[in-house]
C-alpha cells in the first residue's frame, strides 16, 4: 500500500512543508518537501503524494535504492538549481536524473554532452555515401542447373526508403565451443526466427562492403548497390540491382582501367547457391554475363584477375574466365581456406594439403574441364590447415620471385614455408614453425614487416618482426617476437554469412601497415582501429548518425590525380542504410606523429650491405617495437569502455565456461 511521506497530505499551495528524510543506499538525507518537489512529474512528487509504493527504515526514513554519492549531487541540485559535477562523469549523473525524471538537469546534462559531439563526426570522418531507395522490381528466378546468359540491362525503379526498426540480439564471444553449443541448444529457434523478422524489418541494414580500386559495393538483404569513386572523392551510384527474391549472401567486384574509363565485374551470390554476374562501365550501362551454379553451398566469392572463382568448403571449385566466359567446376580435397598471389590460387584443406591453381593455364584445358589443380605441400602432421597467406617478393636482376607461405592449423602452429625461385617444380621446405595458440589459427598474415596470427580464442594475437634482405626473409634471425594481445568480439548468433565480412582482421596490402579493427558487438556505434603488428590504438570511430554500424571494409583507394598518395579507407556500413568513410591514413599520421614513431616500413629491395649482420641490427633499430611489453588495454577497449558499449545496447552476455575452440574455416 502507497505510504504518503507525512500525516499531513502532500500540497502545492505556498508554505504547505515539511522535513523529509531519505535513506539513499544506507545513507540518511534530510531536505524538504518542496526541495524534491519543485519540479513536476518527477519521481519525487509521485513519491510524495502517494502514487508510488514506498518502503521505510527502522527510523520512518524513505529507502531509495540508488548511489548515495550521486544523489548527493542531484539534492544539491534541487536545492540550488546549480550542477556540480562534484568528480562525477557527465553519462552517470545523466542515468540518475533520467530516474529521477528531473527534466531541467537533463537538459543541462546533454547540452554537456553536446560539448563533445557532432554529427559531421570526427577529423577523420571524409564523407558519406546517403542511404538508396529501396527497389521495386524482383529479379526474376533464373535458377538453373547450367549458366544461364542474358544481354539485356536491369532496372533500377526505386520507391521511398523504408524505416529501420531497432533490434536486440542475443551475443556470444567469438569462436568458443562450448558457448556455441549453450546458445545453439538455447536459442537457435529464436534466432532463426529472429534473422528472418530481421530481413524484413531492416532492408536497408547494410550487410556488406566490398572494394576494388575505385569501385564500391554495398550489400543489402536482397539487393546491391556499386558506387564509383571519382578523382574528387565523390560517390555516384552507377547501378543498384532489382530486389532479389532470395537473401544476398556474398559479394565480389574487380575492376580494370584503361586510359580513359573504367570498368568493373560485379559477383552475387544468393541463399539458393547461385551466383549472377554482371558488367558494368563508368556510365552505369549494365550487362549480365549469367547466372552460375556448382551445385554446392557457396562459401567464397572472389576474383583472380577478371577470373570470378567460388568455393565450397565441401570441396568444389567454380571459375568463371573472363576471355572464354565459360565457366567450370570441380571437385576437390575439402576446403578450409584460400589466398591468392598474382595468378595463383592456394587452397588449404582439412586433409592437411595446399593446393595450387594457376589461373593463366585456363584457356590451355578449359575443354577437358581440368583446372591443373596441383598439391604444393602438406602440412607434416597432417592437421587441417585453417588459414593461409602467400607472399611473393619482387622480381630482380639477380632472381625471380621467392614465394613465402605463412599458415595456421587446427592445432595452433603456425608454420612458415618458403619456394627458391630454382626450385621452381619442387615443394617448398619448411622454414620456421610456432607452437604458440592453444586453439585454431583463423587468419594468419605475412608482409614486408611482420607475421601476425590470430586465434579462434577470442582473438588472440602473436606478431613477429621480419627481418630481410634484397627482399627475402633472412636465415638469421628471420622472426623476432613482437607482441601478444586480444581483440575481443561478441558475435549476433543468427549472422554467420555477416562474420566473414566483418572479422577484426589484418586488413591492408602486404606492403603496408595493416591494421585490426575492433567491433565489440554487431551493434555497436564504435569501432576502434588498432595496429595489427602491436595492437596499439590508432583511433576510435563512432558513427555520426547514432546508428549502429553494422558492416566495415578497409581499402586503399587509388590516387586517380597525378602524384596523389594511396590512402587508406575505412567504410562503414549502418543499419539506416549509409555508408560512412573515414581516412586512416590521417589516423597513422597522427599516431606515429603522437608517438614519435616512424611506420617502420622496410626496404623491398635494400642497397647491399658488406655485413649482413649488421643490416639486420639497423631493421631492427629502425623500429622501437622490439619485443613489446603492451599493458592489457594498451590498445582496445577498456573495462569500463566495454561495459558503456554493453549498457548503451541493452545487451546481457551469458559467459559459460570457455575451452578451446574449432576451427572457422573460410573467416
């Protein structure tokens, strides 16, 4: 029953007050009636007049279940109409007048917040692609058994864009098992339910971005939409398909430049395991080359050149060749993950071997349907290999090029192969190996200056610093240990297609810093972007609309003016339906400049020197990271930044117990 402070009924007629004591979590507080009620509507003056339950100490005090410390600041405020922050942070005095219902203070209080914000976004924020309208018109179902081709361009008819309905999603921390099992046992009828209620409801939810030179796509539920970006730095929208009547599932583009235009290849894959392909030129003139099926789930949608190459872990091959335009398939060993290198394809398989497909031999045996797939090496063990990454040095006068393959198992190691260019035809010997995850390597990365891995455990990270010489990976020391750090994620159960967009990386070319980026929960409005050699951060990005990004893709857009510098982009895609750019390039300027730290970029192909070891000492000396001692939020996000991320969505994380993890093939 509703207890009124007093015997005297509560009134707002002048000079009807009395004392009333608080019992604000153990601490007692005496003020007056009018003191808490001064303004209308608040939590006070239902407490006062009797139309909210109340609960007494021993004393007759009121109890109130909240922060003594902070209340303390909003009496003051009551009795004064002044703020003092009294050490307080802005957000939390701001949570308690939001209870208290205390409009002027939250006024006051977001004003403060204003001081901080824009919505023209930070110094590194370099513009917008707008959210599109929605399409109209279905393409039809074309699903064939053989490819399928037509001339005829799409329409590209559009209505009103839709409202975007927020969405709650139930969280996992990536890659553990036995949370997998818990939330699959748990909840898989729910998500199921909810990934379809989310297609429908959220259309223009951004789902994936990919680039190429100076192409951008963005992937929606069921359709797409390629951008060209001009010697300006703007976006025009050069073609947006029809609605789809099945769900996108993965995107490609390549794009080729001639003199004075340019052109591009654009690959779709949808939910019922086919794959459209179209061409499309810098006036948005639109052909269809076909519609495309192996037969098989798809899992991998890429481009070697203009060759459109799908993958199915099952262990199925699909290219489609660009000067014949025929497209073949074929069985091969399961697959688990892939790199490419100029014109070679490097398939990984869970039976422990590396595969190589040359795509330049196509037109030699496209009639006997064999794609020359040949076994370069296999892992000693046997283990599955879980994820690749070649790297061809430069061609010189002295020698061709040397092919060096990092690669991760199912059982941690990560092993380094290396290929002399005069034993060309003869398997590559085993250079190093590292014993160090204690679960699945999902990505592994080897460029000019570092070899990084990453873990299926929450994102454990290892680096190496690479020395070499004339390009080539020294004998002697050949990898010095960098650092070790995590980039934790909390992945939406019901977006497995999504994760391989969207994984924290390496992103960059293997000549230039790379870079993690940090996506603490699928729908967060920040990201972080740290060094993927260190882990150090970068910068944060929060996105300037308040809407949750829900898809990035890292590129280095190409100079199209004479003497411009390649800089380096990160898009964002957000749940209205726009595509956010920010220049990290800028953001590595300012890094190294802050931190008075070169990028440590070493020589391809540095001046011979007479002592090779001193060479090494000098690459070494060059960059102060040898052999990091990061503190443990260093880089990403700290406690207390990631419980605000997970209070500003709502979201309840259910931890159980955290083992090893499988592998994530194709991430």
């Amino acid at each position: 029953m509703a207890q009124p402070c007093s015997s005297t009924s509560f009134s707002n007629e002048p000079g009807s007050d009395y004392i009333v004591n608080l019992n604000v979590g153990g601490r007692i507080f005496a003020t007056s009636c009018n003191t808490l009620s001064w303004i209308p509507d608040s939590f006070f003056t239902s407490l006062l007049s009797g139309r909210m339950n109340s609960v007494r100490d021993v004393s007759g005090a009121i109890f109130i279940d909240r922060d003594p410390d902070v209340f303390r600041v909003i009496l003051n405020y009551l009795r004064t109409k002044q703020v003092d922050l009294g050490g307080l942070k802005v957000s939390t005095l701001k949570h308690e007048a939001l209870f208290f219902g205390l409009t002027p203070l939250i006024r006051r209080l977001t004003l403060c917040e204003e001081l901080s914000s824009t919505s023209c976004g930070s110094v590194y924020f370099c513009g917008m692609i707008p959210p599109p309208d929605m399409p109209v018109e279905a393409l039809p179902n074309e699903k064939s058994r053989s490819p399928m081709y037509s001339n005829s361009s799409d329409s590209n008819d559009s209505k009103n864009k839709t409202n975007v309905s927020p969405r709650h999603r139930v969280h996992s921390k990536k890659q553990s098992s036995d949370m997998s099992r818990y939330i699959k046992n748990e909840l898989s009828e729910l998500a199921k339910s909810k990934s379809l209620l989310d297609r429908d409801t959220e259309p223009l939810k951004v789902r994936m971005i990919r680039a190429h030179i100076c192409s951008i796509v963005v992937a929606y539920s069921y359709f797409v939409c390629v951008y060209r970006v001009t010697e300006w730095n703007t976006y025009v929208l050069l073609w947006k398909s029809p609605r789809t009547r099945t769900y996108v599932t993965h995107i490609a583009v390549n794009t080729k430049i001639s003199a004075t235009v340019a052109e591009r290849f654009v690959a779709v894959a949808f939910q019922d395991d086919t794959i459209g392909l179209w061409h499309i030129d810098d006036e948005g003139k639109t052909e269809k080359k076909g519609l495309f099926s192996m037969n098989a789930s798809i899992d991998n949608l890429f481009f070697v050149g203009t060759q459109m190459v799908a993958l199915s872990k099952s262990g199925k091959v699909g290219i489609w060749h660009s000067a014949t335009q025929n497209w073949q398939a074929q069985d091969v060993q399961p697959i688990s993950c892939y790199d490419t290198a100029g014109s070679s394809l490097i398939l990984g398989c869970a039976n422990g071997s590396m595969n190589h497909i040359d795509m330049q031999k196509f037109p030699l045996r496209m009639k006997d349907n064999d794609l020359l797939v040949t076994e370069l090496f296999r892992d000693p063990n046997g283990d599955t290999i879980t994820s690749l990454s070649v790297f061809l040095t430069p061609k010189t006068s002295a020698c061709g090029n040397w092919i060096e393959i990092a690669y991760g198992t199912s059982n941690g190691v990560v092993n380094l192969i290396l290929q002399h260019p005069e034993t060309a035809g003869h398997q590559p010997v085993l250079f190093q190996s590292y014993n160090i995850h204690n679960s699945p390597v999902v990505r592994v990365s080897l460029n000019t200056a570092h070899l990084i891995s990453v873990c299926s455990e929450y994102n454990h990270v290892r680096s190496w610093n690479v020395t070499r010489f004339r390009g080539m990976i020294n004998t002697q020391p050949g990898t010095v240990p960098l650092a070790s750090f995590k980039v934790l994620t909390l992945d939406s159960t019901d977006e497995t297609t999504d994760k391989q967009y969207n994984h924290p990386g390496p992103y960059g070319d293997q000549d230039s810093e790379q870079v993690l980026v940090q996506r603490l929960i699928p729908n967060a409005q920040k990201l972080f972007v740290r060094l993927a050699s260190t882990g150090e951060r970068i910068c944060t990005v929060d996105s300037v609309e308040d809407s949750p990004i829900t898809a990035f893709c890292v590129h280095e857009l190409d100079g199209q003016k004479l003497g411009s510098r390649l800089r380096k982009h990160l898009f964002c895609g957000n749940g209205n339906g726009s595509v956010q750019v920010w220049d990290l390039t800028s953001a590595l300027d300012q890094f190294h400049l802050k931190n008075g730290s070169n990028p440590g970029h070493q020589q391809v192909n540095p001046p011979a020197a007479a002592n090779q070891a001193e060479l090494i000492k000098s690459q070494l000396a060059q960059s102060p990271r040898s052999l990091v001692n990061l503190s443990n939020y260093s880089g990403g996000p700290t406690p207390q930044e990631l419980l605000d991320v997970i209070d500003d969505n709502d979201i309840c994380c259910s931890t159980p117990s955290l083992s090893r993890c499988p592998s994530a093939a194709f991430q």
